[in-house]
C-alpha cells in the first residue's frame, strides 16, 4: 500500500539559511499536516491543510510557512534557520477527519 | 489545553512478560486517542486507534483500552519479544473541529533476550 513520501529524508543547512521541505500524501488522502520533534522530545503540531486551505494552526514559527497544492502535496518553508530548528519533521495525511498515517520524516540539522 | 501524560517514562522487561503502558489525559473530550510505535531516529507506525465511542481495540498481541471519563488509556502488549523494544506513544485528537494529535513523550521499552 502506497504511503506517505517525505523529501528530502535528510538536511543540513546552515543557520539563516532557508530550507523546503515535501510532502506527498497517500492518494486520495485530502488533509496534510505537518509535526516537529525535536531530540528526546514528543511530536508537536505545527500546521494542517484541508482541500489545499489551512484547517489548523499549532506553534509554528512565524518564520515558518506552508501551503497545500492543487496535487494535495504539501511543502514547509522555514526560513532564517536557527539552531534549535534542528529536529525531525513529519507529516501526515489522512481523508477528512480519519485516521492520520505518518511519513518517515525529514530530518533537519542546522549548523 | 491538553495534556498527555505516560507513565512509565522507560520499562525494561525479559521477553515473554506481559507488560502494561500508561497514559492519561487531562481533557475527557476526545474525538479519539491511537497509539504509536517509534523505533529510534525513524517515523511514527501507527499500532491502535480507540474512537471515544469504543472501550477497546486489539490487534494481534496488543489490546488498548480506552476509559474517557477517568481519562486514560492503556497499551496491553503480550507475550513481549526483543523485537518490541522502540518508544511507544499516545496521542489524542480533540473534539470541535480540530484535528491535530496531541502526543505525550512516550514510553522507552526494552525487552531483553
């Protein structure tokens, strides 16, 4: 069964750089949302699209944009990277309000 | 706001026990509550969801067991093997509209040979 795909798996950028991170959801899956884990620590919501329109808002940085295509992948767009935006994203989809399944993650080091 | 708490934080157990995870929310107003398995530095497998209608859910030897007015929720795993050891998370969706998962910290099981 197809699942959801995260690229890239692994990125490493230098502080104030920019970094974009891609989303492709399970077909047929209609919402995206996006987590941030950082070392040792739970996943945290960061942001949720339904039908390519943000459906819910978590701690996401302003810093932070993202947005939902016509295709319902998903791109994060983090810019003036620091330090401690080092972590693990993920994302989710799943059909209106259905079970949400995870992908693999990108893995973030900002040097 | 919600909290999730998990108790215990680790657990190390000889293969072959039975073994029991906690976790409690402080918001009895669920949409539902899933349990996750991550392996270390690898994504989020999804194991069990109870919606806040149901009192339980099974799945080969895992059963988790959701009571919404005591706000918790326990992971039963049976008969554990090394091959169970990773993090386990609970994660609960809110009622109202919203969709996002509120995750506690998780459990670190290690079941040893």
């Amino acid at each position: 069964a197809a699942g959801v795909i995260q690229s890239p798996r692994h990125l490493i950028k230098e502080k104030r750089e920019t970094a974009t991170l891609k989303c492709y959801p399970i077909p047929r899956h209609d919402t995206v949302y996006w987590y941030q884990q950082g070392p040792g620590q739970d996943p945290q919501f960061l942001i949720s699209f339904y039908e390519k329109m943000q459906s819910d808002k978590g701690s996401i940085p302003d810093r932070f944009s993202a947005q939902q295509f016509s295709d319902y992948h998903s791109e994060l767009n983090m810019s003036s990277l620091e330090l401690g935006d080092s972590a693990l994203y993920f994302c989710a989809s799943s059909r209106y309000q259905e079970t949400q399944y995870f992908g693999p993650g990108t893995r973030l080091l900002v040097l | 706001k919600q909290e999730v708490t998990q108790i215990p934080a680790a657990l190390s157990v000889p293969e072959g026990e039975n073994l029991v995870l906690n976790c409690s929310f402080t918001d009895s107003a669920i949409y539902n509550l899933q349990w996750f398995r991550q392996d270390p530095g690898k994504g989020l497998t999804s194991l069990l969801l109870i919606q806040s209608s149901q009192r339980e859910q099974t799945s080969g030897r895992l059963n988790a067991s959701l009571d919404k007015s005591s706000g918790r929720s326990t992971l039963y795993i049976a008969a554990s093997q090394p091959g169970d050891s990773a993090t386990y998370l609970c994660a609960v969706r809110g009622q109202g509209g919203s969709e996002k998962l509120v995750f506690g910290k998780g459990t670190k099981l290690t079941v040893n040979p």
